[in-house]
C-alpha cells in the first residue's frame, strides 16, 4: 500500500479512530497497531510477513538473553546473543538482497579470467521491501542493551509493535527503540495541536512527492536516465538540468515519504524524529549528512564508524573507518556496482574535507556570506554529481553520463513544459528559504479553525489525485 494512494488514506483514518477509541486499553490499541501494521506490509507480499516475524522474535529473545547476561556480569553470553542477533538480522538481509549480486558479480569475474559459460545458482525473489530497514531498526535495538543504553523489554507485543509500525515500516525514519519504546509506556494523548501538526505534516509530504517528485520524474528524469542509450542522446547542459532536477525528485520522494510517515505517528500520539532538513542548504559534506537521511546516516556513525573506532585511533585510521562506513551505506542502498561506487565516493570525499580542513586556521573557513555561498554551490555540486551514479542503474549508463558531461557541441536543453521549468525553480526556491518562513507557516496553520483545516485537506486530496502523473508512482527508497 503506497501513502500517494486514496487507499492508504482510508485505512489511516480507520486506524486513528480505533485507536483513540480505545485509547484506555493499552493492550487493545497495542494489538490494533500491530495488526494493522502486518496487514499493511503484507499488501506488498503476504509471504514476507514471516520474515518480520523472524526478526521480531530473534531481536525480543536475544535482547532479554543479552540484558540477563549483563546483569550477571556474563559479558561472553552477551556477546553470544548479539551476534545472534547480528548472525540471523545480516543473513536474511545478505540472502534476499545480496546473494544473486554476488553470484552475478562472480560469474563476470569468472568470464573475466577465461572462465566462460559458467552459470551459477541464485534465488531470483524478490526483494522484500523494507527489509533494509526494518533490520538495522531491531539490530539498534539489541546493540543498545548490549551496550547499556536501555534495558530490554519483557512485553512481546510492545516490542512487536516497535519492529512493525506501519508509517515507517517500510522506508523509515529508521526508529531506535531507545527513543520509541518508552512512548509505548506512556498513556497517549488526544492533543489538538499534534493532530493539526500531523496533517500539515502530511500535507507537505504528498505536496513533495506528487506536485514535485512525480511531475520531475514523469515528464525529464525517468526519460533522461531512461538507459545508456537515452544518457548517450543527451548534451551536457541537458544532462545538468536533468540532475538537477533528480537531485528534487529524490529529496522531494524521500522527505516526502518521511514528512508523511512522521505525520501519521503524530496523528496516533507517536513522534518520530526529523529525517531530512533542507540539506541542499549544507555548506559542507560533513553538514549534508546530518541533514540528508538523518536517521539512517547517524546510525552507520554511531553503530559502524563510531563502532570500527570512530575519530579516536588516530588521522588515517579514521580515515579509513570514513571510507568503510560510507562504502556500506553505499552497499546497504542497493545490491549493485553503482551503489558502492556511490558509497565509496562520498566517502572519499569526507577524507579530503577532512584532510583540507587541516591546512585552514582554526579548521574552518572563515564565517561569512561569501565562504558560505560557496561552500554551498560546492557541496550541491558534489552531491549533485554522485546523484549522477545513484541513479543510473548499471556502470555502461554511468559511463555514457560522463560521456555526456562533455558533449558541449550544438548543447542545447531539451524542450520542457513551462509547468515542469516552474516546479524545478519553485521546488529549489522553497528548499532554500528561510527556516522561520516555514515555521510561520505552521503557525499559520496551527491558528485556523479547524473547520478551514479540513476544508484545505480535502480541497488539497482532490487537487493532489487530479493533478499527479497517471498512476501510482512507488516511492524510490521502496527498492532499498
């Protein structure tokens, strides 16, 4: 079930009813979550639910086996259980996503050396969505009790609900139960104020992904980066304005996914923390990452760089952690050669940063508009060129992307309607402005009655469904 859909809008306001019906039955609401959160992952692939299941179980067991471990000082029985947990989390990740990647990257290393004709054996599923994140979400989970920043729980069904909560089930914010199991003990509340802050929450999502997202990639990106031969066809100034306007179409989809997830937690009395803040707005590499995907950034910090030993063994050791956490992400995005080049690349990158902030005076640039201004073209334009190989779906169409950055004979852009050159200028003008606009706006928001609030919502549903690409448009981080 897509959130752009009428059908998911339907079961949402089914489920916030229940829900605060029975918001004085803690097991009855609790139960209603967790059924309506299989029922929702299961209109993808019913079969897959099993694989929840798993990993729910696995993480609820090891986390108490760890937690007793610990409060018996037994740190080798702890250690046993979480690499339990690690063991069974990872395998099902690298079965479903990784294997037939790895069997067709060997099998060209094999044709690579002479060896040809070989055909090896895959498992041709497909990719369970959101597997990606649900299991970093409970690895978090056991690797917070192993390392004593929360107990485990004694409730199954809390924890359940934790693993399987709907709005961010299947492509984040990637939750940490240290921030959300708590919110599961307390008694919830029907706050006026967060259900008018959830809809405006939501409000800005479908804007990002129907009126953005879709109308970019429908009418320039999709034909753009269509294949090798589409990117051969293209001018660079042709291929600039198209990753341009990817670089939208991905914030727009993914922000707008997360906008829309975080909207519906707050509409069931749940908060989720911020995944994307205006990142395009980052004066540095460093900054973009804490803006960009928050939640799936700061886990690879916190549980991979941090974990390999972060900044404290010494220059060209976190160095490397940089470029070893960062080629995982790039890994963990999608099982292809262009993904970890993509990893590899940003990683790369964060060492030169962080080697060239060595030669400034104090580490820093000087603090004024002009460094401020450039540091910003400079970040979006390394982003904006890593984007190139992110979205490109094999090396060959890659390949031809550069071959097409310096094609500048008779370059002309391609003919777009006024509408979609509106929505690209628009869509970059509103990432950059001012953060209290925004906020006025919610303000703004916040004061109507809530009868024009509704009136908005409806008035806004009908222009949405009317005015988007024909179809559903999955959101893209549902591959990942």
């Amino acid at each position: 079930m897509l959130f752009n859909s009428f059908s998911y809008l339907l079961f949402l306001w089914t489920v916030y009813v229940l829900f605060w019906t029975w918001r004085n039955q803690r097991s009855w609401r609790h139960t209603l979550l967790l059924v309506a959160s299989y029922w929702f992952y299961g209109q993808a692939h019913w079969a897959y639910t099993s694989l929840l299941a798993l990993s729910t179980f696995t993480d609820f067991t090891a986390g108490l086996k760890i937690d007793r471990a610990l409060q018996s000082d037994d740190k080798a029985a702890a250690k046993r259980w979480l690499g339990v947990s690690l063991v069974v989390n990872l395998g099902l990740l690298a079965t479903f996503k990784y294997f037939d990647f790895f069997v067709a990257s060997a099998e060209e290393a094999l044709a690579g050396f002479g060896v040809a004709d070989v055909s090896l054996w895959r498992l041709d599923v497909l990719l369970p969505v959101g597997i990606s994140f649900y299991t970093f979400q409970t690895l978090s989970y056991t690797i917070d009790i192993y390392k004593g920043t929360m107990r485990a729980t004694t409730s199954l069904l809390d924890f359940a609900v934790f693993v399987a909560f709907f709005p961010q089930l299947v492509a984040g914010p990637i939750v940490r139960a240290v921030d959300f199991m708590p919110q599961l003990e307390a008694p919830p509340k029907l706050v006026p104020e967060r259900v008018s802050s959830g809809l405006f929450q939501i409000l800005r999502g479908m804007t990002k992904k129907l009126l953005m997202a879709d109308m970019l990639g429908a009418h320039l990106v999709d034909r753009a980066f269509a294949d090798a031969s589409s990117l051969g066809e293209l001018s660079a100034p042709a291929l600039l304005l198209a990753t341009y306007a990817y670089a939208l179409q991905l914030y727009g989809d993914f922000a707008g996914y997360s906008d829309i997830a975080i909207g519906s937690a707050r509409l069931l009395g749940f908060e989720l923390r911020k995944n994307f803040d205006a990142p395009f707005k980052s004066a540095s590499l460093e900054e973009f990452w804490s803006r960009w995907h928050i939640s799936m950034s700061s886990w690879f910090t916190d549980y991979v760089y941090i974990g390999l030993g972060g900044s404290r063994v010494g220059l060209w050791r976190a160095c490397r952690n940089a470029v070893v956490a960062w080629t995982l992400v790039g890994l963990w995005h999608g099982a292809a050669w262009t993904f970890v080049l993509w990893g590899l690349y940003h990683g790369v990158w964060l060492v030169i940063a962080r080697l060239f902030r060595l030669l400034l005076p104090g580490g820093r640039f000087p603090q004024n508009a002009f460094f401020t201004v450039l540091g910003v073209f400079f970040t979006f334009h390394i982003v904006a060129f890593s984007m190139i190989l992110f979205r490109c779906s094999d090396i060959e169409s890659f390949t031809a992307a550069l071959a097409a950055l310096g094609n500048w004979s008779g370059a002309e852009l391609p003919k777009i309607p006024w509408q979609i050159t509106a929505i690209l200028v628009l869509g970059y003008l509103t990432h950059l402005m001012p953060d209290r606009w925004l906020t006025a706006m919610e303000n703004a928001w916040a004061r109507s009655p809530a009868v024009a609030q509704g009136v908005v919502v409806a008035t806004a549903i009908v222009l949405f469904f009317a005015l988007r690409p024909p179809g559903l448009t999955p959101f893209v981080y549902f591959q990942f």
